[in-house]
C-alpha cells in the first residue's frame, strides 16, 4: 500500500488530476481508494471536498484570486487547488475552522512543496479575517457557454437549473422486484436505521432522506437494489415491456437500465444488451452478475452493421440510451462542466443520428423503440427527434405522459432543480 497522505492532500492532488488534466472524477477517486486504502471516515471526507471543489470550482478560484497577489506557477498547480480544498471546507462544510487551516497548511509538506506553508496559511487567514464576497456563486461556478446554453433552452428555468446543479443530489435506489415489494424493503431499511420514503414518481423508487455506503443497504450484495436516479427509472415504464418482449438495449454500459428491463421481463423473453465499449461491457457484466439477471451481451457498434444475432423479424422494443454531453446530470457529475467542451455537441448529435438510423432498421413493423439521453439540451433531444421523423413515413410519436415531466411537441423532459430528478430526454415512436 502507497504511504497515505493526509486528506487535504489527496484531495488536492484529486482536483489538479481532474480539473486541470481531464482526469473523471470517478476514476481518480477509485484509483486513490484502490491505492490507498482509506479508512471510511477519510474517504467520505475527500470524497465531499472533491466534488464539493469541482462543483463550486469558479467560485472558490474568484476567492483565491482575492488574496493571491501572483497566480500560483503552473507547475505548482497543486498548490492553487490545495487553496481552494482551504477555502472550500471555509465556505462550505462545518468543519472546525482552525482545524481545517492547520490540515490544509500541512498539506504543504505532504505534497513536497514546503514553500507554499507561509502563503496558504496567510491566504487562509486573511479570508478568515476579511472574508471575500462573490456576486453569484451559482453562476460563476458554471462556464459561460454552459449559462447561456442552458438559457437559450430553458429561459424560465435557468436559474433553478444551476441552483441544482451544485447541489447534492438525493440519494436514490430501484427496488429489485423479483426479491422484495418496495414496502417490504422500505420496512427492511427501517428495521435498520436507514430514513426513507418511497418515490412517488417511480414505481420502484425509493429516496433516502441521507446517502449511505451501499454496503449498509439490506441484501444489496445479494442483488435486492441498485443506486439509480428517479429519471432513469422512468426508462424501463416509458418503454412499455410485456413479458416475452425480444428488447435491444443498445447502449447499454453499464447496465442500469439493461438490468431494470431484466427485472421487468422476470425471466421471459430476451434481452440484447449491445455496447460498443469492451470496458463498459465488463461493467454490465458485473452488474448482471450482482443483480443475477441473464443477458446476452455484445461488444458492438449499434450504428453500423449489426455485429450480433439480431431476429431476424426485428425486436418488440429498442432502447437507445444514447451517448450524449451528460449535462442533466451535473448534480452528480460535476466534473462535467470542467471535462465538456462546446464542439463536443455536433460529434454526439451526428452520432445520436447514425443509432437512431441503424436501429430504426431492426424494430418490428409496430414495434416500439426508445429514444433518450441524459441532456437538457434540444439538440441532443427534441431536434434530433424532428430530424429523424422528418426522414420516415412509417412512425408514429408514442402519446406518454408523465405527472413529473415537461411535455414537450415530441417527447418529455425532467430537469434539475425544476423537477426534483436528473435531467433526462424520453421520446417513444412506434413503426407503423
Ligand atoms: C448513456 S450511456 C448508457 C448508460 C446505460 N444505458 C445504463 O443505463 O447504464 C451510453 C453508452 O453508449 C455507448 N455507445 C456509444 N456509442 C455507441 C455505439 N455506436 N454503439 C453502441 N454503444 C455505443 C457508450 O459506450 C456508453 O456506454
């Protein structure tokens, strides 16, 4: 095992790793609990800073340039995020104040840079005696491309947008339903402590007043649950499964979705589960196998010719979770404000287009497929919709409804902050 640096430290090397080289939030926190083995109480706490800094990022950096009189060397970056790991447990957490100094002051040594002990202590406690005011946190802690694309879309709602995206989300779980109803497992986290409610707008949901470690979630080793957002829950409903159903799920990495169709399909019928990532599809794999749900799985590119054993008299249903900017999800990745980049969007929307066209091919005539991304924005969603059925004559737009959705002229959308779920894009079509 690696010689453990303090928390501050860690944390510090997390942000540079992700903010400043494009690291994933997630995989840099795996790689640190892999290497080092924390103890839960350090790893929830790094944990909380990380993301914490990422998401308020533009604003703790407005702060530090308040008291930096030079920007830190670019090759002593480490520094500049140690300071706002500071000023981010001063702003945002209920820390001790002294304590949170003295840990991020000894930091320094930590990270080989003892020079930089007398400027993080000073920067520290100059804020602490005057401490600095920034004009909306909210916004400056998004990039400006981001504001103004999410108020083109969502004029009315941007702000409530934002808001939700720098806050923590609920934690959420899907109740495995060939194991428990969801009343006998809301009464099973009962009789363990754990404070929850069912969801009223899934209706395998399950919403934790706090988040918790899975491993105290009853039975979730044995398969019971899954950590899963309410929006995507809504998936394997708006998709309307009948048991016997032959389904594609065609991106479908790392499985949460794959193994809610699963669940639903209760042993009838068959699933395809198709992913052009031979990483991702390890992830689906280790999903089935915890939830002990049987798919067949395919490494494949679901735009191109198909690679796999498809009916040939085409599936009853077709989910394409496509790959798309991930920007309704900010709330619990907010590494992707840092990571996404404006000339990312037309990449995915001709990407989005090619699966809509390929897979179009293998539904069943009246067959029914799933279109959905986790963006809010119209590109990815509503206008590539009307793009595709500009093209077809054999479809129909599928009337769903949903009491928790904007009903859009094509499809539903839930957004942060204005629907209390991530933001996701549904629309079904039926071939005629
Ligand atoms: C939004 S994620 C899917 C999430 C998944 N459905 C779930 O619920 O866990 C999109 C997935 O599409 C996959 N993908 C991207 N392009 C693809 C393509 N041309 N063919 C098949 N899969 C693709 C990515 O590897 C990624 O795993």
């Amino acid at each position: 095992m690696a010689k453990s640096l303090n928390t501050r430290a860690h944390s510090a090397k997390i942000c540079w790793q992700v903010i400043d080289q494009g690291r994933s939030l997630d995989g840099a926190l795996a790689d640190y609990v892999s290497q080092y083995r924390p103890n839960p109480k350090d790893k929830g706490f790094v944990q909380e800073v990380v993301y914490g800094v990422c998401r308020w990022y533009g604003e703790l950096d407005s702060v530090a340039s308040k008291y930096l009189k030079t920007p830190i060397r670019k090759k002593d970056r480490v520094i500049h995020f140690l300071l706002l790991v500071g000023f981010y447990q001063l702003r945002h957490l209920q820390t001790a104040k002294h304590a949170a100094v003295a840990e991020t002051v000894g930091a320094c040594k930590q990270l080989n840079k003892i020079w930089a002990k007398k400027l993080v202590n000073g920067c520290l406690r100059n804020y602490q005696r005057n401490p600095a005011e920034v004009a909306d946190a909210t916004s400056a802690s998004h990039p400006k491309w981001l504001r103004e694309e999410i108020s083109k879309a969502w004029p009315n709602h941007a702000l409530a947008i934002q808001h939700a995206n720098n806050q923590r989300p609920p934690m959420c779980i899907r109740v495995n339903r060939g194991f428990n109803t969801r009343d006998d497992y809301l009464n099973q986290l009962k009789d363990v402590g754990i404070a929850a409610n069912s969801d009223p707008y899934s209706q395998d949901g399950i919403i934790l007043d706090k988040a918790v470690n899975v491993s105290l979630l009853p039975g979730f080793d044995l398969g019971w649950c899954s950590v899963q957002d309410t929006a995507a829950q809504l998936a394997a409903d708006i998709l309307d499964i009948r048991h016997g159903h032959h389904i594609l799920d065609a991106c479908a990495a790392p499985g949460g979705k794959t193994a809610h169709i699963l669940e639903r399909l209760d042993n009838t019928g068959l699933l395809h589960a198709v992913d052009i990532s031979e990483a991702r599809c390890q992830q689906l794999d280790e999903t089935l196998r915890r939830l002990n749900l049987k798919a067949e799985r395919f490494v494949g590119d679901a735009s191109s010719e198909v690679s796999w054993p498809a009916p040939e008299d085409g599936y009853d249903r077709i989910l394409v979770d496509s790959p798309c900017s991930g920007l309704g999800v900010i709330r619990r990745h907010p590494d992707i404000k840092h990571h996404r980049r404006p000339s990312d969007i037309a990449a995915l929307n001709r990407s989005q287009a090619a699966l809509l066209e390929n897979l179009w091919g293998l539904l069943k005539p009246q067959g029914k497929l799933l279109y959905m991304t986790c963006s809010i924005l119209p590109s990815e969603n509503e206008n590539q919709i009307e793009q595709f059925i500009a093209k077809k004559n054999n479809l129909i737009i599928c009337d769903v409804k949903h009491p928790n959705a904007l009903e859009l002229k094509h499809g539903l959308q839930t957004l942060p902050g204005v629907h209390n779920m991530d933001g996701f894009y549904y629309c079904l079509l039926q071939k005629c």
